[in-house]
C-alpha cells in the first residue's frame, strides 16, 4: 500500500496527466511495481485517463 501512495502523491504534485514512466521517475519506484499500484488505483476509482497511456488523480 505504501507505493499506491506514492504513485498518488506523485500524480496530484505534477499537476498534469502522466505516463506510468513518468511516475516511476518521479516516484523513485520501479515501473512495475507503479503498474501493480496503478491497477489498484484504477480498481479503487481513484484515478482516470483523459487520453490513451496517460493517468491522473480523480
């Protein structure tokens, strides 16, 4: 749950839609350990995707 937060956070202080990539970057966090929290994001409701590959906070 720890890296579901930080993916959060990472998400709202950018201010802008991002790629898991960026997240990951910005996050200090491997990309697929920000792939397995954004799936539980996403399962949660708590994020959305404006455009294809890009995620941002609800």
């Amino acid at each position: 749950m720890e890296n579901v937060r930080k993916v959060l956070e990472a998400m709202q202080k950018s201010g802008k839609a991002l790629k898991a990539g960026e997240i990951a970057e910005i996050s200090g966090l491997d990309k697929k350990e920000v792939d397995k929290a954004m799936k539980v994001l996403k399962d949660e409701d708590k994020i959305v995707s404006p455009k294809r590959c890009f995620w941002e906070p609800k």
